[in-house]
C-alpha cells in the first residue's frame, strides 16, 4: 500500500479502526478487534467494488464513486472513455475546417467517431435521413439509421467498397454509405440516394432473367422437333442428318447460355444478402470432383484437401463457381486437374489447377468480364458460353472472397478462391475435431 493510498482511503481505514477499537473495548481480544478490522475493511472495498462492476456495464452513466481514492481512478477512466466515445468534447484538429466545408454541400455527410457515433452531420444529412442532429448526437450510426447490414459493416471495418442498403420498408428507397477515415480515428460518411440507379439495375436484371425465362419453352419446343426430325431421317438422308445434328448443337448452346444467364441474374438479385449457410467445403470438393469424373471419365481429376475448415456462404453458388472452375481446366488443357482447399496467411483458399494451355497476362484482368474469351474459336468448339468466370466472379464478391489468377501460356493457370477469416464458420482439424479459435 502506498502512503498516498492510505491518506486517500483514510476514511475508510479510520471507520474500521473504530470499529476495531470497539470491538477491542467490549471483549479485550485483540484477534477480534483484527478480525473486526478485517470484516469491515473488507465490506467496504466489497460494497465500493460491486458499484464499480455495476458501472463497467453501463459505463454512460457517470462513476458511482466521487470520493478520493477509487473515485479518482473512476474519474480518470471516464473522462477517457467519454473522449473516446463523444468525440465531440475533444474535436479533431481537422474537424472544423472539415465542417465549415462540407455544411454546404449538397451531398449528406456525417461525421462518426471510433465508437460509431454520430458527432456531426449536414442539412443534406437531415433531410435524407429524416432526422435532427441534436436529437441523435452521440448515438451510434446504427442506431439512427436501423439496419443489420449497416450495422455489420460498421463491425467488420472494411470500407473498401461502400455499402448499399435500403433503411425502410419502401421497397424502392435505396441508400449508399461511403466511410472513409480521417483525423485520429473519425470517420467521414457520405451518403447517397441510389434509388434510381438501384432501380434501372433490377430493371435490367430483371429484363435478362425475362428474356431469358421466355426462351426457354420455345427453345425447348424446336429441340423436340428436332429430335423427331433426326429419328425420321436417320439413315436415309446424310445431308439433312448432320445439318440437324449442327441445328441440336446450336441449340443446347442456346440452352447453356440460358441457363448461365438466369443463373447470373439470379446471382445478381441476391448479391448484398448475407449468405451464412454452414459449408463442409471437404464434402463440396468431393461432391463436385465426382460428379465431373462421372462426366469426364477419360480425364484425371484429382482433389487434395489440406484443411477442414468449413465457412459461411451458399452451397449451390460455391457449387457452380467451383465446377465453373473445373469445367474450364478441363476444357483448356488436356492434363491433370488439381482442386485444393487449402488454408493460407489471409484465410481459407480454394484453388483449381491445371497444366493447359494457360493465359496471356494481357487478358487476365479482362477475364470475368461477360462473354470475354482469350480465345473465341477455341471457346466455342469447346462449348463455352463466356459467362463462367463471370458467374465465379460474382459469387466471389458476395463471399467477400478474393479471385486471384495465375497463369502462363504454354505452363498451366490456377485459379484461386480466397475467403476472408470471418467467413470461416468452424476451424477443425483434419481429424475433423475441432480447433480452438
Ligand atoms: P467460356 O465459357 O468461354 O469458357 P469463361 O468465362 O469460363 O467462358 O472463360 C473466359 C475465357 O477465359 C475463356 O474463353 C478462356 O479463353 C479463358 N479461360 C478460362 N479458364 C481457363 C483456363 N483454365 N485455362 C486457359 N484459359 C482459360
């Protein structure tokens, strides 16, 4: 104990004394008088701690304690903490200059601290999100505008890429935040009304997936007809053989196409949901690798599993993006095709090998663009629709995954999956027990 301590808790120290001193009057034992001591000593910095713990969970309210001592190290703690918390007592030196330029501007800013608390926002801001600053200072962002997934984005911290929601039941309003960090640990927020842009892309979703659905019966209808044409004519006349043969094989290329659209627009329309589906990735790569050897029977497809984590995401796009993967290792090369799930220093990885033809770096970035092929004679002799690593790239985007390929012409291409650390919904061995996070 420190002399400064005890001239601090002086007070406390004198009351247990005095009831020693009592106790030590009445009976004339001096192991009761310490005990006396003891017990009251002990229920006061008992009764004092217990008002402490109260305030650690409610820690808004100011320190239960005023007195020297512990109310002093409460206070200390506090002033701390509100500093961190309303940010609006000890402004950023930036903050000022900051809010005189944008009071005027037309596009709604705010300005959050480290705790995601409203210290400051614009007319514009008002009036888009229908509030009153001084009503909401201090709340937190999440909480002036409700909304899980603004409230998940503010958690996760990767702003990278800005967030649309829609923050009401009105189906068409649609909102876009922008973060972006400044002074100490500020945030700026930008916030736009997309709901027009947010319209015109469903329209043209939607307008795909239409077009799409409706090509289906017709196309359905003349694959029939041919097939009733091939029976009748087979053998007895070549010419008109193969030229149904070249009409069914347009055809089912109408089909891929099709369904490869639908499939992508459907992608599309649930893209900013969270899909939070258990996955046993171990199971998945087995799955998928069978049934393509089924497919495939004259090729080597071999999967190596290097990690049972298994993450958090939707089981039938991580399905079409890893056969997308696999179909198109098959298609371009004539080798060995490798998938591993493997873990790397950023997270989980999936990655598809092969040891084909491979890819000018040129195209690369161009690669998950709709209906971009390196090659378009070779894609098309191989059946391909030009819409699967767009399909791959879009199923990475709503698994905050990461697309990574490498490749060189002549050596061989791999393309890699890899999944955020907060996707992965359960480390286990390869044991299959469980791993202590
Ligand atoms: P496609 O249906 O034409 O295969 P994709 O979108 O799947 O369309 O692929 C786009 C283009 O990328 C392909 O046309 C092909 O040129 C190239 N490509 C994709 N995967 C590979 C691969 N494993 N090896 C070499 N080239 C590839």
């Amino acid at each position: 104990m420190t002399p400064g301590f005890l001239v601090l808790e002086s007070r406390r120290l004198a009351a247990a004394l005095l009831a020693a001193g009592a106790m030590w009057w009445l009976t004339q034992d001096w192991r009761l008088a310490l005990a006396t001591l003891a017990v009251v000593l002990a229920l006061l910095w008992g009764w004092q701690l217990a008002k402490v713990y109260r305030w650690f969970a409610n820690p808004e309210q100011l320190p239960p304690i005023s007195d020297a001592g512990l109310g002093g190290i409460l206070r200390d703690v506090y002033v701390l903490r509100s500093r961190d918390t309303l940010g609006t007592k000890v402004p950023a030196r930036s903050q000022p200059y900051l809010k005189d330029s944008l009071a005027s501007m037309r596009d709604a800013a705010l300005i959050i601290n480290s705790d995601g608390r409203l210290v400051w926002c614009n007319d514009a801001a008002e009036y888009l999100l229908g509030i009153k600053f001084e009503e909401e200072e201090g709340k937190p962002l999440s909480e002036v505008v409700p909304g899980k997934s603004l409230k998940r984005y503010m958690r996760d911290e990767n702003f990278q890429k800005p967030l649309r929601f829609k923050p009401s039941p009105d189906p068409e309003f649609c909102l876009q935040f922008e973060f972006s960090r400044f002074g100490v640990n500020d945030r700026l927020v930008f916030v736009k009304d997309v709901s027009e842009q947010d319209k015109l892309e469903r329209m043209r979703r939607d307008f795909v997936g239409n077009v799409s659905h409706e090509l289906r019966t017709p196309l359905t209808v003349i694959k029939g007809y041919i097939e009733t044409l091939q029976s009748l004519v087979a053998e007895t006349n070549p010419t008109l053989t193969k030229s149904l043969g070249s009409m069914d094989t347009q055809v089912g290329r109408m089909e891929r196409l099709i369904e490869d659209l639908l499939w992508l627009s459907r992608i599309e329309s649930v893209e900013g949901e969270r899909k939070d589906d258990q996955i046993d990735m171990v199971r998945l790569l087995s799955d998928v690798g069978e049934s393509l050897r089924a497919a495939w029977p004259e090729r080597d497809i071999e999967v190596e599993i290097e990690s049972a984590q298994q993450i958090l995401g939707s089981a039938s796009e991580l399905r079409s993006a890893l056969s997308n993967l696999i179909v198109n290792a098959l298609k371009y090369s004539d080798g060995l095709v490798t998938v591993k799930w493997s873990e790397t220093v950023v997270g989980p990885a999936l990655a598809v090998e092969d040891e084909g033809e491979g890819i000018d770096a040129k195209h690369i970035p161009r690669l998950t663009e709709r209906f971009y092929r390196v090659d378009k004679s070779r894609s098309q002799a191989t059946g391909g629709t030009g819409l699967g690593l767009a399909i791959v790239k879009h199923v990475a985007v709503s698994h905050e995954a990461k697309l990574f390929i490498d490749s060189e012409p002549g050596k061989g291409s791999t393309f890699r999956l890899v999944f955020p650390r907060d996707r992965v919904a359960l480390e286990a061995n390869l044991s299959g027990a469980p791993v202590a996070q």
